[in-house]
C-alpha cells in the first residue's frame, strides 16, 4: 500500500534507501507480518495491472510464514491491502513460502512455492514439495493445482523418500533461447549426505534449474511437463569452509539465470569465496560449463560479493544489471565472506554483452545505490533486541513503457 494509505510503521526507517514508490508498511506492532521478503512482481496479461506476492511472517523462518499478495492498478504508486495467497496458510510449520508466478501465453496465471510436508532434516523452510495454484481472472482469485515433486539426486537427496529435497526458487523466471519458461533454483543436500559444518548454517548446495515445457498452452498443473536440469551433475562451487571434512563440499546457491543475445544462458551464484561466480549453458541448460569467479571483464578484477544474493536482470535495450556488495565480506565490520552482517552496501553495475568473450558479459564501474549505514529495523530473527541492517536483495525488476523499476525488501 502506498504510504499515506498505511497505518502507523513499526519504524520510519524504512525511508533510509530513499524508495520512489512504497508497496508495503507492515502496522505497529507487526505481528504476523513483520518480516517481508522475497518479493516477486508481475504484469497480469488481461488488464496489465502489477500483480505483487511475497513471503511474510512474524519472523525470517517463523512457524507462521506465508505468503501473501497484493496488485496495483497504476503502475506501482498505490497498492491493495494484502490478502493470504490459498493454500499458502495451513498451519505451524506447513504453509507456503518462496514462491514464484508465471503468466501463460493462454492468460492463464500459475503460482508455485515451496511447502513443506511436515517432514524435514535441514530446515521446514527448504524441505518441500512444490505446491502450485492458479488463476484464471487476472490474478484475482486463486485454485488449488495440487503439489508437484521436486527431482530427487540420489547423492544429494535423505534415503527415505519421505523427506522432500531442500529447494527454493528465489528469482522469476525467464524465457529461454526457444521461449520456454526457465527457473533457476537451489539444491540443498540433506544432512545425511552433507552434515552442516560446525561453523555455522552452509549446508551443501548447488544450482538447478526448471523448465516448463507447456506451460504456455495453460494446462493443468497435473498437466504440466517439466525438464529438469542439468541432465548432468548440479552446477556447484568449491566452498573453502573445514576442509577436512569438506570433500566435494559446495556452496553454489541462489542462481540468478539471463539470456545472452546468442541464446545461450548466463548465470550468477552466491557463494562463499568472497566473490560472484557464474557459469554459461549453450545447449538451453542442458549441460553448464564449470563454475569460474565472475569478474569485471576476460583478466580483470572479480566481482567481490559475501554470501548474499546478487541478482542480474536483463534490461530491455540488452544491457545487464548486477546487484551486489562490491566488497569481499571484510568490510564495513564484519569478518569474513560467510557473516551475514557484511550484507552492506548495495552497489550495481552496467553489463554489456562482449560475444566473441570468454565470460560473455563485461562489467562497468560499480555505483553505489544505497547503505542501511548499519541501522537496523524491522524484526530480526525473532530474539528479544530483534531488528537487522542487512540489505539482501531478495528483489526483481520490471520494465515496460520505457520504466524500469527494481522493487525490494528495505532489510532482510
């Protein structure tokens, strides 16, 4: 909702990153709606009105976290109160979370998240089958589809099938070289194959991706014929955290995937190496050649970046946009590539597509875009004092009629 429209804030804070337009204030106290991320933005095919949905809750990974969504009619300015997305609110543990909408050639509207079964090992946030509802008035109202099952990996996945592998899509998806719909999503390995390292939440991951084969002629989500890749092996990343015990251990997560004007596919990984790494697919994801450290250009200077997520967008005359941190996890007080509290400043950079490259996509000088300056807001994990300063781009970009926005959570 815009801001003269919203009840008292729980802070006034959220003003410090300087925002055009407002989506959501969460009221004071805000309860079950403190924590806001994960925000996914859209254009409805029949009335071209933004179709906004997120993860909210009490706190990051509260028992309560749900989704929820909310559209605006006049390009962004204003926005309706949020309404529960169906399905997404089935009690402790069990609701939806992390979704993602996809708009059908056919009009047609499908909406997936993760939603746990009640059975998990590394976290109810991640282990979870892949509900799906649908809309077919705009996004107005919402029908169940029924859940979809993630691809198992014998070498990633628990042994018992009742344990759903850890996954989340965190980016909208994009068309590839053949107009197919395409996600990129992580994969966590379950803790029977990886145990958790004893410094900290770095479970082993990897990137993957979906893709939908029909979804454009608007079937049924029982109907729905997905591809998923790679074929091969996930795409993964060398993780430098006890090495004793790390054979082959991984931390390539949250892909963010582009199309280069060649077709093939572009895509950026958090890791935790103090840097972006990237991997370039030229048979539609299929195969992906191995992980490298994404750098300014073919030799020049990495692109540094913690253990956040750095999302890269396409713009519509095929530039690039890559969000990120521009240091190495060492600055601004905090001590290393894997403490969340180096999630600040947040930088961006102009990319242009160089074909005859060895990474095909060379970076200008890093801008500065905004600083939380350390402050913090908003709920935090949940403890007594609360509140976080880290700008985690959990974010997307909307382009039409000559604007493009980048809406996002002010905090994690």
């Amino acid at each position: 909702m815009s801001v003269k429209d919203s009840c008292e804030c729980y802070t006034d804070d959220w003003n410090r990153t300087k925002p055009d337009k407002v989506l959501y204030l969460p009221p004071f106290p805000a309860g079950p709606m403190a924590d806001n991320e994960h925000l996914i933005v859209n254009f409805m095919p029949q009335s071209g009105d933004m179709l906004a949905t997120w993860t909210t809750g009490s706190y990051e990974a509260a028992a309560d976290t749900h989704t929820v969504y909310s559209r605006s009619c006049d390009g962004g300015s204003t926005w309706t109160p949020p309404e529960i997305m169906p399905g997404t609110n089935d009690g402790p543990y069990l609701s939806g979370r992390w979704g993602f909408h996809v708009v059908s050639r056919s009009g047609r509207v499908y909406f997936f998240f993760n939603r746990c079964s009640g059975i998990w090992d590394v976290s109810f946030t991640s282990n979870g089958l892949m509900r799906c509802v649908y809309s077919d008035d705009d996004g107005r109202t919402w029908q169940s589809g029924g859940d979809i099952n993630i691809r198992r990996r014998v070498e990633y996945d628990h042994d018992d099938q009742n344990v759903p592998p850890g996954w989340i899509v965190w980016q909208p998806a994009i068309r590839d070289g053949k107009g197919r719909w395409l996600v990129g999503f992580t994969r966590w390995s379950s803790t029977t194959k990886f145990p958790f390292p004893k410094e900290g939440f770095h479970a082993d991951s990897r990137s993957e991706f979906m893709r939908f084969e029909n979804l454009d002629d608007g079937p049924l989500p029982e109907d729905l014929k997905i591809s998923w890749l790679p074929e091969g092996d996930s795409i993964s990343v060398p993780c430098p955290v006890e090495p004793e015990r790390s054979r082959g251990y991984s931390l390539g997560e949250e892909p963010a995937v582009v199309l280069l004007p060649d077709e093939r596919l572009f895509v950026v990984m958090r890791t935790r190496t103090g840097e972006i790494w990237y991997s370039v697919s030229d048979d539609d994801g299929v195969t992906w050649r191995e992980a490298e450290i994404l750098r300014r250009s073919d030799g020049g200077e990495p692109m540094l970046h913690p253990k956040s997520p750095g999302p890269l967008y396409r713009l519509d005359d095929g530039r690039y946009l890559l969000f990120f941190h521009n240091h190495d996890g060492t600055d601004y007080g905090a001590d290393g590539p894997h403490d969340m509290d180096a999630r600040r400043p947040m930088f961006f950079s102009v990319g242009e597509f160089k074909p005859d490259a060895h990474q095909a996509i060379w970076f200008g000088e890093p801008k500065l875009l905004f600083d939380s300056h350390g402050v913090k807001c908003g709920p935090g994990n949940g403890s007594p004092e609360g509140g976080r300063f880290w700008l985690s781009m959990y974010s997307c970009l909307t382009q039409r009629d000559g604007e493009r926005i980048f809406w996002y959570p002010d905090r994690k």
